[in-house]
C-alpha cells in the first residue's frame, strides 16, 4: 500500500486554514497513486484544543467539516484519508477523540482513542471518553490496526514497572489481525524524547512483525512544542523513513515488499533544544498575529541568547533590541550588547533610565524611605520596572510583542521582578536552566562568534547596584540547577535530595524558594516548553500554602530576592 504521511503545523481552531491545506496534501497524494494520506491527532481541531471542546457551536463546526471532507473524498475515489477529530457519542454527551477513516464518499471508519492521559501537560478525560471498543479496519487488502498517541505508549516490555494503563492498544490491534499498524499522534517534545518515541514505535514493529506507520504534529501551539519525527518503520524493526524534527513534511511510503531503510541517528540534544525554541517563537507570535519582537537587551547572557533565538525565528529585520542602562549598568555591558546586536543585524536603541530612576526615587523618598534592614531592594526592583515599562511602550506603538529574558533557574527561586524583567508577551527561557543557557550560548557560536565572548565569561549580574553578582543572592548556578531538577522535575524531597550529597541548607533555602514564589509564576508570561516539567500547564501547584519539609536549618542565601 503507498501512504501518503502528512506531518502538518495546524492551528488551533482555524478549521478552515487546516482544511485548505489536508485538501492541498490530498490532491497531491491522489495523483501521486496514494491509496491513504494519514494526518496527525485531533489534525482538524489542531492540538490541543483545549476548552474550544465543551463549546457546543465548536463541536457542530468539526461535524459539518467531516462531512464536508467525507463530499469531498469522492474527488479522490482511489486515496483514503485518515485523521483526526473531536466525535461527540460518549456518556452524557462526552466527547470521543477519534481516528476516521473516509474514503469514497463515506466515512467507513471510527477509532477512538482508548488511552487518555491525564500527567503533566495532559487533561483528556476532561474532554473525552475512553473508547469502548478497539478493533482493525480492512482497507484495500490490508488491515488497518489504527491509534492515537498514547494508545501505542503503554508497551510492557519498555515500561514494565510503570505501565499506567491495564491495555496495550497495539497488542489488541495485532492480535485481532491487523497486518499494518498506524498511530496518529500529537506528542509534545521535550529534551530527549524523540529518542524513547523511537524505540516505542520500533519495539511495537519488532514485537508483532508489522509495519508500524506514526504520524507527529510538528510546531508550536502556545507553551507547547512538537517535533514531528514522523516514521514508517518496516516490519523487521527497521526505519525506512523518519521525517525532519520541527519541519512540516509530507512523504508517500510503499508498505509492500522490501524497503529500502534508513539509519536513525538521533540529533545533540541541544540542537533540539535550540530547534524547540526557535520553532516556539516564531509559532506563538505568527499565529498569535505578530511579525516582530522587542527584546530588552543588557549585556548578560540571558537576554544574548533570546536575541539570537529570536532572530533565527522571525528575521534579524523583525527583532529590536532596546539597551536601557542604568547608573549602575558598566560599560562593558552596553559595549557588548552594541556588538551583539551588529553580529545579529539588528535594530538597536539605547535609553538611558537614570532620570526616570532618580525621578522615581525622588519622589517615594518621602512616603517609602529606604529599609535599614533591606536598604536598595525596592530601588532595584523600581529599575527592572522602568525597563518592563519602555519595553511595553515600543509593543504599543509599534505591534511587536515583548520576549522577557528571565531562565528557569531564576524563575524557580524568584530571583525576577514582576510588572519588570518578568514583562512580555512570551517568556523565551522560563524552561531553560542557566547551565544550559550557556550550553546554547556555545551551540549558536558552533561555526562562528555571535554572542560576543565577553558575555559568554562574565559573572552574571543584574547590575541593579554596585558590585552586584547572581552569585552574592543565589546558590553557584551548576548546585542550583541539580537541586531544581531534583525538586521540580523528579519530585523529590528536601530530606531526599540532601541524601544525595547536597548541602541541606543550600537545599532547604532553594525548596522554600520555590514554594515561596509560585504567585509570581502565576503571573509570568507562558513559557516554551523543553523539559519533563516546566512550569505553567504542567505543573499545578497551589499559591496560598504550607510545606512542611521536615528539616530546620539555617539559609545562608539571601530570602527577600
């Protein structure tokens, strides 16, 4: 059988902007000799859809789409069409997500989704029903064994102490008779997916000797990032084709006889990262209706890296780049940002904020005067402010959205300012560690100096005072990270993570500031998601709580941050 895979970019509620291009792909693939066009998951709504779902008017526009596709498959008598779409039919007028196979004029086909994840970014059984049968299809001599998603990552031999399913999809699917197996899916990347996604799809072929057809959503829908990886992998466990990471693609594949295969080589992790963030960026603003970005540009390495990513997403010509220097801002620091916005080609401006700042400290003086016991925190974060404040101006007058600069690490313990350096539209970094902010620092540099290396070696500061270092208020940045990820993606405790040779001070002080500044987070602009928890969707922590850690020990770093 020749199928014709489509990794498409949809956007989320515009059915009919992705109409108009499965029908482009359809047409080609029919004269081309395909006999099916397969699409990704929930294709017709985009992914996820989210709340569009419990809109009933939404609901009636998917139905009267498929029966517009089911008309116009008759243009195309010889090529079938599987994809995806939200079917009401469940319990009390649930929802099913479902796979349909149309062909001829008919919708000859409905497989719903049997295996609804409900961890981390992922909330299906708000929406939907589990499917109350699974069962293959025959389709012009072959039997279609179709899924979606997480239907085929239930597999026991890769995950056999943490199966969260009691089926396996795949197994039924290959034990009813099924001779070709096909998954559609929406699965979002995150660092070092693409790798296990591979040896899922792979096993299933290897474990029932079928060929196994996968189909991936590529791009960025808000927070969410997906990479595509599209696959057809023959029944031997051999990849024939796997498509580009972050670029729509269509290719027609013969699933008959011998294949002429591929060898997968799975990317640096950091290219994907890179390729993630870039994808994000240029997504979330084109389908949010922007062309171009404002960056506050400081001279540190955060706000280097977001230029440079941002520049390779929307155009050097689309980005500016606003240095806005204070009393306490080296010169240094405004030398480098000039440098790096030549090597990117730029659009620069500086604003000096010393006058706003005095303007502003003149005038609290009498009604806030300064802390003894916390002398310039309110005069620090009165500068981030002023900058958050020009920064919106230049969205305003000029349509860009601002890209605020801050990474994980700092967004994690609080070390930002809200209404200030937390400003914009999308936060580029807020799931990107400041270890491997400077991993990406090197990764945009691989072939030659963009961000200038000075940037590159200097110790981070915001320069919000004299003599100020990210190092006097936070933990050394390589403790900092571990302890994060330890905290925030593994879930462990303060008591398990000290076991492992941390410091239970450093620890205890990194896990209360956590906690402690979950009511900013809530505040943040979304974020792109790379890693296995980022915060934002995926992470629901409550604001107005308690921890009890179990553990009573002096902070040696600063609280108030």
């Amino acid at each position: 059988m020749k199928i014709t895979m489509l990794q498409p970019n949809p956007v989320i509620g515009d059915l009919p902007g992705n109409i108009e291009h499965l029908l482009e792909a359809w047409e080609r693939a029919f004269k081309n000799g395909s006999d099916l066009v397969v699409t990704s998951e929930l294709y017709i709504t985009g992914y996820p859809p989210r709340d569009f779902l419990e809109r009933p008017w939404f609901i009636n526009n998917c139905q009267q789409v498929l029966d517009e596709l089911v008309q116009i498959s008759t243009r195309y008598p010889d090529t079938g069409l599987i994809t995806g779409v939200p079917l009401p039919g469940g319990r009390g007028g649930r929802l099913y997500n479902a796979a349909v196979l149309i062909y001829r004029g008919e919708l000859v086909f409905k497989q719903y989704k049997s295996l609804l994840p409900v961890y981390d970014v992922f909330d299906e059984t708000r929406y939907f029903e589990t499917a109350p049968t699974i069962a293959p299809i025959c389709f012009k001599g072959e039997i279609l064994g179709i899924s979606i998603c997480e239907d085929a990552w239930n597999n026991s031999q890769l995950w056999p102490r943490e199966r969260l399913y009691e089926i396996d999809p795949i197994d039924t699917l290959a034990g009813q008779g099924a001779t070709l197996l096909i998954n559609i899916s929406a699965s979002p990347f995150n660092a070092g997916k693409e790798n296990i996604r591979f040896q899922i799809m792979k096993n299933h072929a290897q474990k029932h000797q079928l060929p196994f057809i996968y189909v991936n959503q590529v791009g960025g829908n808000d927070e969410l990032l997906f990479d595509g990886g599209s696959m057809f992998i023959n029944r031997n466990g051999q990849p024939v084709t796997v498509f580009p990471s972050f670029h729509e693609h269509e290719e027609m594949v013969d699933t008959s006889g011998e294949n002429q295969t591929c060898e997968y080589v799975a990317k640096d992790e950091i290219e994907t990262i890179y390729m993630a963030l870039v994808t994000g960026i240029k997504d979330y603003l084109h389908k949010c209706g922007f062309s171009s970005a404002v960056v506050g540009l400081s001279g540190g390495i955060d706000s280097a890296v977001t230029c440079s990513l941002a520049c390779a997403a929307l155009g050097s010509q689309n980005v500016q780049a606003i240095a806005m220097p204070s009393p306490y801002s080296s010169p240094q620091s405004t030398d480098d940002a000039r440098l790096l916005s030549s090597n990117l080609g730029m659009e620069y401006k500086v604003i000096s904020i010393t006058n706003i700042y005095e303007a502003y400290a003149h005038s609290l003086q009498p009604y806030l005067p300064v802390s003894e016991s916390d002398p310039e925190l309110t005069l620090e974060n009165i500068q981030a402010r002023i900058r958050g404040n020009l920064l919106m101006a230049f969205s305003n007058q000029e349509g860009s959205m601002v890209l605020s600069t801050g990474n994980k690490s700092e967004m994690a313990v609080g070390y930002c300012t809200l209404y200030g350096d937390m400003s914009g539209g999308l936060s580029v970094l807020a799931d990107v560690s400041k270890t491997t902010v400077y991993r990406l620092a090197d990764y945009i540099n691989r072939q030659y100096e963009i961000i200038p290396h000075s940037i590159i070696i200097r110790p981070p500061s915001a320069e919000l005072k004299p003599g100020q270092l990210d190092q006097d208020a936070l933990p050394p940045y390589d403790i900092l990270d571990a302890i994060l990820n330890l905290y925030v993606e593994k879930a462990l405790s303060p008591r398990e993570i000290t076991a492992r040779g941390y410091d239970a001070n450093t620890v205890l002080w990194v896990c209360r500031a956590v906690d402690r500044n979950e009511y900013k987070r809530k505040q943040a602009a979304p974020g792109l998601r790379i890693s296995s928890k980022a915060f934002g969707t995926g992470r629901r922590m409550p604001i107005a709580a308690r921890q009890a850690y179990g553990i009573k020990k002096h902070s040696p770093w600063n609280t108030r941050i």
